[in-house]
C-alpha cells in the first residue's frame, strides 16, 4: 500500500511538472473550440496570419524532410567509421560530433551566419559566392543557411546512438559475412545495416523533432524566413496569444502524429531477413566488390567524411574564433571605433553588464532545473521500475523532447500564467520550471538506460537476502553503481537547459538568459556583442564537454 501511494504522489509530480507545461496548450486550444475556430476564419484571414500558419508549417516540414534525408546520407557512414575505428582519433570526431549538443544553439546559429554569409567566410576562402539569408536550396526549397543550421544542429542524433549501437554489435557477424567472401560493402548492406535499423528510425525521428523545435539558431539565421517555432515567437511578441497556442497545438500534433508511429515502427524492424540469390543482387555484389576493392575509392570515402565534419561543424567555430581579434578594437570594414568589441561591450554600449547578468540567470536556472530533474528522475526511477507500467510511462516521459522548445514556453505560460492556474508569471521561476520539464526525460532515460546496462538486479536481491530493505538497497546499491550515468546524465541536462532558447524567449520576462542575449543582440544588429558573447558561450560549452567526458570515464 505504501509503495503504491509513493507510486502515485511521484506519477502526480510527474504529471504536473513533466507533461503538464508541454501538453495542456492543446487543452486551453480545444476548450473553447468556438474561440479558436473565430480566431482562425476571422482574424487569420483579416490580417493574413492564416498564410503565416501554413506557410511556418511548410517550411518547418520541407525543411525537417531535407535534414533528416542529409543525416541519414552522411549520419550513417560517420557512425559506421567512428564504430570501426575507420576514423582517427576516434574519441576526438566523436568529441567534435558532440559539440552541437553543448552549444547554444543561439552562438552556433551565429557562428554559421559568419562563417557562410560574411564577406570573409568560408565561401571566400573557396572562391564561391557567400550563401545568403535568400539563398534557397532547390527541390526542398528552402532556405540554405537554415538547412546547414538544422544539419549541424541534428546530426549527433543520428550519430551518437547509432555510434554505440555498432559498438554494442561488434563486429562478429560482420567478420562470419567476410569469411564468405563477402566484401565489405554487401557486409555493410546486408548485415550492418538490418541489425541496426530499429536504432536508425530511432535516431532519424529524434532528428526530425530537433529540427521541428529548433528556435534560437533559426531566429539568428532565418532572416525573413518563418518556421513554426519562430512564428509562434513573433505572433507572442505580437499579443497574438490566441494564434500562437493555435499554431503551438497543430505543431505538437503534428510531430507527435509523426514521432509516435514511427517510434512504434521502429521496435518491429529488428527482423531476420532471407535474401533470394536473384541476377540483380548477384550485380549489385559485383559492383559493392569492386567499389570495395580501389583502394582510392576508400580513401576518397574517408576524405569526404573528415571534410565533411570540418565544414558541417568545425568550421563555423573556427571563423568565430578567428573574427574575435579582428572586430576587437573596431569594425574591419569600417575602420570605426563604434563597431569593436571594446566598444560595445566594454564601452559606451555597457554589454559587459548585461552578459554577466543573463550568465547569472542561466547558471541558476541551469543548476535548479538540472538538480529538480534530477531527484524527480531518481524518485521516478524507484517507482516504475519492474512494474507494468515502466514501458508506458517511459514513453510519455519522452513528449517533452517531442514537443517543440517555443510551444513549450508558450504551453507553460498558459498553464502557470494567468490564463490557467494564476500562480506564476514570466521570470526565472517559470524558467526553472520549463528547464525542468525537459531535463527530467534526458536524465530519467539516462538513469533507465545504465541500469539496464549494468543488471544490477542480483546484486539488489543479495542484498536483501542479507536483511536491506528496498530502499536500503537502492540507496547503498543500486545508486552508487549508477553514479557515472547519473552523473553524465545531469551534465548533458545542464548543458541543454545552458542553451535553450526558444522555450526560454517566451517565459523569461526580465530574467534573460545568455542565449536568448545573443538573439537580442544580433537582431539589435550589435554583431561585435554577439561575436564576443558567442565566443563565451563556445568557451563554457568546451569547458563543460571536458567535464563531461571525465565524468563518464
């Protein structure tokens, strides 16, 4: 009896703390139908924000598409080459993959523009014409600087899962495929690739989502450009709450009608496959024999991948890092003082005030969000797990990932805001709690994840057999066991609630976080202050991978 009351006052916290801020603006949108269906046939169509509607969830569509056909084309080979060592140092790709997880999306975001659209960015360097903001790739039809944004900002997902999946495979198969006279192309078609194609769907929807919720980076970049994450920012700047919860509740719906079908999907791909010896598979194994066979073929495989990790990732940090000195004391195009670090930040302007303010706020969101996520994770954990309903509320504990950041913020307003249970308004309060909202799915997977690994399980019964009580067990056992995946878990969570934006723009009032500072500030057109904050920002993000990789060692 006891242990059920604990079951259900967690699964209440849960509920109000987790899933509540991402799902009840769907609620607040359908309870007063009559209102939402005005909104839409009236003032939509008056003032045009019906076109905006579509045209943000198009775009959010086409481009969502594109990305995950481009991770999947290069997402694929760079885990495959990271598993087999094909790529060195290994642990340095593997790092450099990571770095989008740990920086804000807001400095990446500006990092890109400088890098593909400034006068001395990488384009010049190739002797190519700088891509624009109007630049649009064709087919897709969208924006180019938008998709090279989406692509950096996703492919880890599809990279690092898929990475330790091949790892956890090993390579035994692979070898039994070779032994047979099998090249190492047909080994990749036939084997690698159906054993670990559960993970792959999984991983491509995890990219899609990204790419649906992506905020602080596509407000940076998009120039007139609107997804639907960043038309629900502007239609809230616009007190246009009423078409912002509408087009929050057909996003969410819309991803979710996506992610949850597809995630059923891919726990029934992990089937046995025959293949019949057919005239087309005997041709298609010829040639994957032969590509296999040039050595040069090979080595052009491994030079493209490299490239392609230094231009996706590396170089935009590179230029970031190299503009720094250059606007330090004036604009180089200019010459004025006006246009300088100095000047901006240290100067007149007073940015320095306003940076070690919005960097107070984002530690202490960080560090409250990530400590409540983390004891709701450990409380959860002890609660479902080798019950019924672990699979199930694994799943929803997911929804808050699903959701897009700014529907989130939006959400969250609605519920603890005047509009639902009138206890919070916009500031570092409902900060924490959106930060919260999403951290406890990254650190309760984490926790879930490690104890699987790690089958603590007979260790917890031997304990008990010496008189432990459950808890006992837990606290002495269990727990400790799983300190280096609790303790990675935490760590990606403080990084992720560090460079959230678009949840961030819409419930922070006066309380701003870094991030959303470098919005601001690039929209201000304050490039120098953006430049210097983007680099601080890039700085912290490094520290906190180095701190991340010796926690999970």
């Amino acid at each position: 009896m006891k242990r059920q009351l604990y079951a259900v006052t967690v699964l209440a916290i849960v509920a109000l703390l987790v899933l509540a801020p991402s799902l009840y603006i769907i609620w607040f949108t359908v309870a007063d139908l009559r209102a939402t269906i005005e909104i839409f046939t009236n003032a939509v169509a008056a003032s045009g924000y019906r076109e905006i509607i579509f045209r943000s969830l198009s775009l959010s569509f086409r481009l969502a598409i594109a990305v995950a056909i481009i991770d999947l084309l290069i997402g694929i080979p760079i885990a495959y080459a990271i598993a087999r060592n094909r790529l060195k140092p290994g642990w340095l790709i593997e790092d450099i993959i990571t770095l989008p997880l740990v920086v804000p999306t807001s400095a990446f975001g500006f990092a890109i523009l400088l890098a593909w659209s400034s006068p001395g960015g990488l384009p010049s360097l190739l002797g190519l014409e700088r891509v624009s903001q109007q630049t649009i790739v064709p087919v897709f039809n969208v924006p180019a600087l938008l998709l090279i944004t989406h692509v950096a900002l996703t492919i880890p997902y599809m990279v690092r899962p898929l990475t330790a999946v091949l790892r956890s495979l090993g390579d035994t198969y692979e070898v039994i495929s070779r032994t047979l006279k099998a090249s190492p192309l047909t080994t990749f078609r036939r084997i690698t690739i159906p054993l670990s194609i559960s993970s792959i769907v999984s991983s491509l929807v995890l990219a899609i989502t990204r790419s649906l919720g992506e905020t602080g980076a596509s407000l940076i970049v998009a120039g007139v450009s609107f997804t639907a994450s960043i038309a629900i920012v502007r239609l809230f700047y616009d007190f246009k709450v009423g078409l912002a919860s509408l087009l929050s509740t057909l996003l969410i719906l819309l991803s979710l009608a996506i992610v949850l079908p597809t995630e059923a999907l891919s726990k029934k791909l992990l089937v046995s496959r025959r293949y019949k010896r057919s005239n087309l598979e005997s041709k298609i194994s010829k040639i994957e024999s032969i590509i296999s066979g040039k050595r040069i073929i090979v080595l052009a495989r491994d030079v493209v991948l490299y490239l392609l990790v230094l231009l996706i990732i590396v170089a935009p940090l590179f230029f970031i890092f190299k503009a720094l000195p250059e606007y330090w004391e004036k604009d180089p195009f200019s010459g004025k003082i006006e246009g300088g670090v100095l000047y901006q930040v240290f100067g007149p302007s007073g940015y320095w005030h306003s940076i070690l303010s919005s960097t107070i706020n984002s530690f202490i969101v960080a560090s409250l969000s990530t400590l409540a996520a983390l004891y709701i994770s450990i409380l959860l954990f002890t609660a479902i797990r080798e019950t019924s309903i672990e699979y199930l509320v694994r799943g929803l504990i997911r929804i808050p990932l699903v959701v897009p950041t700014s529907a989130l913020g939006l959400s969250a307003l609605l519920l603890f805001g005047e509009h639902g249970l009138g206890i919070l308004s916009p500031g570092i309060w409902l900060t924490t709690i959106v930060h919260t909202s999403f951290s406890v799915p990254i650190i309760f997977e984490t926790i879930m994840s490690t104890y699987e690994t790690i089958q603590v399980k007979i260790l917890e019964e031997t304990a008990r057999t010496l008189g432990a009580s459950p808890l006992d067990a837990v606290e002495t056992i269990t727990l400790p066991l799983m300190k280096k995946g609790i303790i990675a878990g935490s760590l990606l969570a403080f990084t992720h609630s560090m460079g959230e934006t678009g949840a961030t723009i819409i419930v922070m009032g006066k309380d701003v976080t870094v991030p959303v500072l470098v919005v601001h500030m690039a929209e201000a057109l304050a490039v120098p202050a953006a430049l210097f904050t983007s680099v601080y920002l890039l700085g912290l993000a490094l520290i906190f991978l180095a701190i991340t990789r010796l926690g999970s060692k």
